[in-house]
C-alpha cells in the first residue's frame, strides 16, 4: 500500500491544474524531502515543463519579479500560512556562476531529470509526483535521507563554484537534520572555502541565523571551523580557537563559548541568547593577561567584546535593535551575582543597564556561561536567591501610588493644607484598598477622603501606621511568595 503523504490542497489544485493543461508537474526540493522525513514542509515549490507565461495563464493570481523563471501563485485563502503562495518553476538548466552565487543565464525546455542535475544535494533533487504517489530520485536522495548524510550532486567542487552559499547551506541542513556531511562533500567545503568573500552579508547572515536556530549549532560551528569558513562568517570567534583560560573553566575559549551556545539550543532559547551565548567572551583572547599568580586574567572583556560584538552584527546586517540587545547582554554579562554581599539597589541598576524587557534574557546569558563553563548546575543555590531579588526589583510595588487618587487631589477635595495629614489618609485608604480592591476607584475614594478630613489629627495618623504598616506587612509576604518560589526561603 502506498504511503499517505499530507498535502494541502492548495498545492495539490496547482499540480492538478498544469497537468490538466498537458504539463508535467512534480514538488520538489526541500518540501519534497521535508515528505520523506515526515516533517511539516515551511513552502511548496513545483517544477514543471511549462514556461513562465504559461504558468501565469492558468491562474488567477501570480506574480513573476525574477529572470530564473519562477512564478508565485497566489493562494490567499489558503489554512495553512506555507501554501499561500505556491513558487512554480519551469525545468531549467543554467549556464556558468561567474559570481560563485547566481547564473549568467538560465534555459528552459530541458527535462526533470536534467532540471534535478544543477541542484544542490541529492536530498534536495528529488521530485514527489503527487497524483501518482511516486518519487522521481536520479540521485539516490532517499538512500542518503536514510543514512542521515548531506552529499552534492555530482561533482562537489563544481556545485560550490556555481553557489559559494551552498557551502554554509550544506552545514546548515546537517545541523538543522543532525546528518553528517559525505567527505568528498565535507573536503570540497575546505577547498572552496575562499569563495564565500563573494557571498553578500546579508545572505551570510540569513544562514548563520538559520544554523544558530538549529538543534545542533556546536556542530556546525565546529565544520565551519574545521572547514575553514568560519574566517568568512565569524572571523572574531575564530581568534578564541586554543586560548586557554583559568582554573574556573574546563575548556578553552572557543569550546566555551560553543558549549554555551549549545545549552541555550538545547533549552530552546531565543537568537538573541543563543547570539549572545556565543559571542560573550569573544575578546577574551586580546584580553588576557598573566596574573602575578601566574594565572589568566580577561579584565575588561566584556567592555571590549561588547564592542566587537556590534561591529560583528553590523558587518553582518543584523537588524539595529536586535544588535543593540545582544550588545548590552555581552557587555553586563559579567554581572555581580553573590546575594550575600549586594543590595536589591545594586539590581535594580543593573536591570536598568540591560533594560527590564532584557534582565531575564541576560540572566539565561549566565546559565549558558556555567554550562559552557563545565559547572554542573546551571541554577545553584546563589543564583536563584540573585532570580528571586530580580523578581523583587521588578515587581509593582505595594505602595500609594497604586491608588486611584493622588495627594494633590486630595488637597483640591478636601481643601486641607499640605502636610503630613495628606499622607495619613493616603495609607489609610490604601489599607481600605487592600482588604477589597474593588474600593479603588475615584469617586469612592473622594467620599472616604472627605469622611477622613474630618477625623483629628491623632485618629489620623493611627489610621495611617495602621495602613503603613498592612503595606509592609503585605510586601514581606510578595517576597516571602517570591523566594519560596525560587526555593531561596
């Protein structure tokens, strides 16, 4: 029985539409791939025998803005976000790469079969015939699917003078599939590895962000290293390579920094973090210096690698907002974290250095720097009473300001003189407040302010420390709350 394979029926009513019209039509590529592996494709593409202006004839609504021949039809209705638009490409083949990244020109009017020869790797040369169930595979895709490796089509050497790109793409579907690289495929990479100076930035970065966001980003770094791209991609990581460090880590600066980066993949944490996690100690190397001890020091690193972490981001194009956050959590990395020797004021500042929307992505900064460190715990018992202070430095504080009504308005209500009276009938009402919330609101606070003006002074002020002190009471509770949470009671 034929295996069942999910597709939406926008695609299948493209497939179903050229062949309708006397034309051949297949999926292929990365969505026929993402088929066999059972993975949810993220775009569709078909190629077909029919040229462009026959394409566009045959559906309502596409669009045609590129000299490769492929043809967006649009499908706007479409459930699922991967198949409003569907990308229909004639069978081509192409002539000479003189910039190691686009073809001179491209011919229609050639077979599948020849169509598949000038793909990329032989997992991506397939193509899926949806009406009949059945896989066209000249290059035996499925077989290197099965063994879990990344092999070129033909001659390697050949496919990355046509697309340099595809050097960083080949390490970014084994980091992104947890393959390995066939070694013809793998030595071409070290051989070619010159040509990716011709890449632009721009799509240098869209494939670091893409191998950073993978399940296995040490890996890939790793091939980059050994490879020799990374010189071309991250040339101020690569300085870190065999700089050893001092008795508080286990592994040189560059092991350090992929281990840290690795624990925020595994954790599944933002780009911002994993970016950050491998860029920390990056200046670490022109930073070191020998102690009298004769032991390493790095003192100032993270000042200089915040430093070297912007010109890296913005070398490679990376939004100026984006940046702008992994260059602060580089830059307060380092953060004094003992609970036993700072003050919740001494947080409160550095939650202002790095910006509360950036404290939490900061402090999993440091979790990756003890991994990557080699220590065993991630969150010790230090850590997360330092957790629980932020907690507290961030919460809304209990206090009159919460109330609906301000001291001037009282003033205006009440016609009192300013002094201390303001304030007893502030904490007076917030105690009111506290016991039932629904008390906030303007027009009853008013009502009781009135009420409260005409107490003496002495009844007063026993009402207000009697508020003072439900407040206190009430913040001692938040934070008992908040350190029984992070376990720190």
């Amino acid at each position: 029985m034929p295996h069942i394979y999910s597709i939406p029926t926008e695609v299948t009513r493209v497939t179903k539409t050229l062949r309708g019209a006397g034309f051949e039509a297949y999926l292929v590529g990365g969505c026929a791939r993402d088929l066999v592996l059972g993975r949810l494709p993220k775009d569709w593409d078909v190629t077909t025998n029919a040229h462009p202006e026959q394409i566009q004839e045959l559906f309502e609504e596409t669009y045609y803005t590129n000299t490769f021949g492929t043809v967006g039809v649009v499908t706007v209705d479409a459930a699922e976000e991967s198949a409003k638009v569907i990308e229909v490409t004639p069978y081509r083949t192409e002539s000479t790469y003189t910039d190691s990244r686009h073809p001179d020109s491209v011919s229609f009017g050639v077979s599948l079969t020849d169509d598949l020869s000038r793909r990329d790797f032989t997992i991506n040369a397939m193509a899926f015939d949806s009406d009949k169930g059945h896989f066209v595979d000249p290059y035996k895709g499925h077989a290197d699917l099965a063994a879990r490796i990344i092999r070129a089509v033909g001659n390697p050497d050949l496919r990355f003078k046509e697309d340099a790109l595809r050097m960083l793409r080949a390490i970014r579907l084994a980091s992104e599939l947890g393959f390995g690289i066939e070694q013809h495929t793998y030595e071409a990479l070290a051989s070619n590895a010159v040509l990716l100076e011709k890449i632009s930035k721009e799509r240098i970065r869209d494939e670091l962000i893409r191998i950073v966001m993978s399940s296995h980003p040490m890996e890939a770094v790793l091939h980059m290293k050994h490879t020799g791209l990374l010189r071309y991609v991250l040339p101020d990581l690569e300085r870190s390579v065999g700089v050893e460090q001092n008795q508080a880590h286990s592994y040189h600066v560059f092991e350090h920094l992929l281990r840290s980066l690795q624990h925020a993949a595994d954790k599944n944490w933002s780009l911002e973090v994993r970016l950050a996690a491998l860029l920390h100690d990056v200046s670490k190397p022109e930073c070191r210096r020998k102690s009298p001890t004769g032991e390493w020091t790095f003192y100032g690193h993270e000042v200089v690698g915040s430093r070297v972490t912007r010109k890296i981001l913005q070398d490679l194009r990376f939004p100026t907002e984006m940046a702008a956050k992994i260059e602060k959590m580089v830059r307060w990395h380092m953060f004094f974290s003992d609970p036993d020797q700072i003050t919740l004021s001494a947080v409160r500042r550095m939650i202002n250095n790095v910006g509360p929307e950036n404290i939490w992505h900061l402090l999993d900064v440091r979790k990756c720097d003890r991994i990557g460190s080699g220590r065993p715990k991630e969150q010790p018992f230090r850590f997360r009473k330092y957790v629980s202070m932020v907690e507290e430095a961030l919460r809304d504080p209990i206090s009159v300001g919460m109330l609906e009504i301000k001291g001037e308005h009282i003033l205006r209500v009440t016609h009192e003189t300013p002094g201390p009276r303001t304030g007893w009938m502030l904490h007076a009402l917030l105690e009111e407040v506290l016991d039932d919330p629904q008390k906030n609101n303007l027009p009853y606070l008013e009502q009781r302010v009135v009420e409260l003006s005409k107490l003496d002074s002495e009844t007063l002020q026993q009402l207000g420390t009697k508020g003072r002190a439900r407040k206190n009471e009430e913040e001692a509770q938040e934070i008992r709350e908040l350190r029984k949470k992070n376990n720190v009671y």
